[in-house]
C-alpha cells in the first residue's frame, strides 16, 4: 500500500507543478522540492521496518555489526547522493548533479573497501575449513 502513497504524492505534485508552470514558474521548484521531500519521508517510515529484520538477520548469522553498519552507510549514501543529484537537475544544474554523482560514486567506492575485506576473510576462512 506504500506504494499507492508514494505514487499519489508524486503524482499531486506533478499536476501542482505542471499547472504553476504557466502561471507562476518560480514556484515550480518549491512544489518539486516539497514533493521530493514527502516521498523521501514517507519512504522512511517503511525503511524503518527493514531495520529490525537487518538485525534480527545479522544476529542469526554472526555477521559482524560493523560490517551491517557498513553496509547500511554505504547504501545510504548512494540514496542520498541520487536524491539530491536528482534534485539539482530538476533546478537546471546538471552538470553540477554530474560532479555529484562521480563524488558519490568514489566515496561508496572507498567506503566499501572494508567489506570486500570482511568477505575477503570469510572466503580465506572457508578455504581452511575444506
């Protein structure tokens, strides 16, 4: 059902912007920007219910909590990084979003070096156990 809410803000705030723009085109980004900003919090109401079964999963797998955490910051920058990318395109700065984006892309790049050590053991351990 959450995605009947996500899909009637956006629609909402399509319409509102798309009626604005021949009226009063410098409230277009404030609606989108409004719009954005619904979504986003509606979607974390449901990722909150996701958190309790990353914790319950890594409690029964003996997953290091650091490595979950590290997993969890990861994608988190990713969804941040696209939103406001996202977000200064829609107000005509694409090739700034651009610059965003690679930044983005280099700082999950160096944040995720210490998973691929994690896994890195868990196969060498594997490896010693056959």
């Amino acid at each position: 059902m959450i995605i009947f809410k996500l899909c009637s803000i956006a629609l909402i705030t399509a319409v509102c912007a798309l009626i604005l723009k021949s009226q009063k085109s410098d409230l277009v980004p404030l609606i989108l920007c409004a719009g954005g900003i619904l979504l986003v919090l509606c979607g974390f109401d449901y990722f909150a219910e996701s958190v309790e079964f990353i914790k319950n999963f890594s409690q029964q797998t003996n997953i290091d909590k650091s490595v979950i955490k590290l997993i969890v910051k990861v994608v988190g920058v990713g969804y941040l990084i696209e939103l406001t990318s996202s977000s200064v395109k829609d107000l005509g700065f694409g090739s700034l979003a651009d610059k965003l984006l690679l930044c983005g892309k280099i700082i999950i790049f160096v944040m995720s070096i210490p998973v691929l050590n994690a896994l890195f053991d868990v196969i060498l351990k594997l490896i010693k156990l056959t």
